[in-house]
C-alpha cells in the first residue's frame, strides 16, 4: 500500500447528518420509533456510529473484584449505525 494512501484514508472527515445533542430517533432494529439525544459520534473510515441516550442497552458481565465482591451485570448504552437514525430536531 502506498504511504499517501494510508494517510489519505486515515485522514478522511466523514460528513454526518447528526451531531452530538441532537435529538434523533431509531428508525430500524430492535429500537425502532426509540427517540434519545446523541451522546457521542464515532467517526470511523468504514463505518460511522452514534450514542443514542437510552437506546441500545447491552449488559456485560463483572468478575467479582475487592471492590464489588458480588460481581454482577454492568448495563449501558452500546453505539448504533448512523444510517439506523434520522434527525427529529437540531440541538439550539
């Protein structure tokens, strides 16, 4: 591979249609009509996520550690495709 081409490709703006603090809602999958604002944009080459506040919860499992003995479920947001959300209004 050439060297300008990795650079190139490491160095592209990827354009959004949402930025943080915009209000979005889901339009496919699991969370569909869910509507949250958007926490994070993780802009990579390939593919481009959103953190939507309140959508998309994942758990995941803790060993048990002298801090929390009990161990247990961590549960939190998990990033979804941008093209899965359209804009409802534009943060002010």
């Amino acid at each position: 591979m050439n060297r300008n081409t990795k650079n190139s490709q490491a160095n592209t703006h990827v354009k959004t249609h949402v930025k943080r603090g915009d209000l979005v809602e889901v339009i496919t999958g699991d969370n569909r009509g869910s509507r949250g604002v958007v926490l994070h944009v993780i802009r990579k080459p390939r593919s481009v996520r959103v953190m939507v506040e309140g959508v998309n919860f994942i758990k995941k499992a803790t060993r048990p550690t002298q801090e929390r003995p009990s161990g247990g479920f961590n549960e939190h947001e998990a990033p979804i495709h941008i093209s899965n959300v359209k804009l409802v209004e534009r943060k002010k």
